[in-house]
C-alpha cells in the first residue's frame, strides 16, 4: 500500500508520504483518493489488540521514509502486541514483512528506524 501510495501521489519521482509513526499508516486512508477506504481501517489494528479510531497497533517510520533503505524497518508492533517480550511482525521499506522474536536483530533495529 506504501507504494500505491507513492505511485499515485508521490509525483514524477514517486516518493513516499513523509509522515511519521503511525501517522505514516493513518495517511493512508487520508489521501485523495485514499488508498485504503476509510471502513477498512480495521487493518491497522492487530488482531491481538483492541482498535480505536484514529489510532493504530504499528509503528510507522520515525523519520522520512524516503531516505532510509529498502532493507529497514519502516512499521512493526507496538512492543507487547503478541504479549510482553515477544516480539512480533516487522515491515521493511521494501514491502517483507517478517515476524521475529524480541531479541532478533532485525526487532532490535526496528526500535531505532520506527515509533508509534
């Protein structure tokens, strides 16, 4: 959906939104036309936790994500989705999505390339 985003809106050089955190996923359903219709906003909730409008269980980019690289973390989590200590889904800048346990590198790296 990132780069939906990005082809339809991102101009001649498709970039990708510059929100940060969970703004960067609630922008999806905020852009004209939105990519994500606003009575699917459920996908932005984890299946473990409770949804509230407005709110979403990922973290986003915690800078622009345009200048990171396609191998980091651009959403994952929130800390304590799938229970304390266990880790859970990272999305990376090139569309992976993996799930990986609390101390794995990649989680480890996702705490430094995105917040909520």
């Amino acid at each position: 959906m990132q780069d939906n985003w990005a082809r339809q809106h991102g101009g001649r050089d498709h970039l990708m939104m510059t929100q940060t955190g969970g703004d960067f996923w609630l922008e999806l359903t905020g852009s004209s036309p939105p990519i994500v219709d606003r009575s699917l906003r459920d996908i932005f909730e984890c299946p473990l936790c409770e949804y509230h409008d407005g709110y979403t269980a990922y973290r986003g980019p915690a800078r622009d994500v345009n200048g990171l690289l396609d191998a980091d973390a651009v959403g994952a989590d929130l800390p304590g989705n799938h229970g304390r200590g266990e880790g859970g889904n990272v999305l990376r800048k090139s569309g992976d999505v993996m799930t990986v346990v609390e101390g794995d590198l990649l989680w480890r790296r996702a705490t430094e390339t995105t917040k909520p």
